[in-house]
C-alpha cells in the first residue's frame, strides 16, 4: 500500500516523489486515505496528472474505494471507464486490487 511506502498525494508534488518511491517497484495500491480531495475533485486535475504519470512510466496503480459513486458522477464515470485499464484499475476491495497488481 502507498501509505507503507510514505506515499499520499496531497497535490502535483506528491505525484513526482511517488513516482521517485516506485521506480523500481511493480506497482502502486492506493486507498480512499491516502488520496485528497483534489484528487476525487476532477476539476483540479490531480487524478489526471498521476494517472499520466505512472502510464508514461508503465507503472500500474490499483486504487481501492468502496463507494465510487461517493465523488460524483463524473468521478464514478471515470472508475467505470478504468474497469479495463492495462495500468489503472479501481476496486472495492484490498483483495482484488492486491490480486491484480501480483500479476505485474
């Protein structure tokens, strides 16, 4: 989990010295307490800019929530639309999420 690592994304900041902790790691798992609001506020373009990020560096992201619609609309359009993702993938449980990421 990021938090294990030291990792939490507040802001853009936190998205480079995430990327700095896992560059040689297979992947990152975030939880709902680890992540800001900025971060489930679209309009800020946190979740966009760390998503971008970790693709660029082909790094996978699993991010557990239990109420994606919790955020909005928009924000739970997006969790659906990553239901496929190569690298980025939202869950409802630590499990599932911990499953995927053991395959990278």
């Amino acid at each position: 989990m990021a938090s294990a690592a030291g990792i939490t994304i507040q802001a853009y900041p936190d998205i480079a010295e995430a990327l700095n902790r896992c560059v040689d790691a297979t992947g990152l798992l975030f939880t709902e307490a680890e992540l800001s609001p900025q971060f489930f506020d679209l309009r800020t373009g946190v979740a966009g800019e760390l998503f971008q990020k970790f693709t660029n560096y082909r790094l996978p992201i699993a991010i557990v929530l239990a109420d994606h619609e919790a955020y909005g609309q928009r924000f739970s359009e997006l969790a659906r639309e990553h239901r496929g993702h190569n690298l980025i993938r939202f869950f409802y449980s630590l499990e599932t999420a911990q499953a995927w990421l053991a395959r990278f």
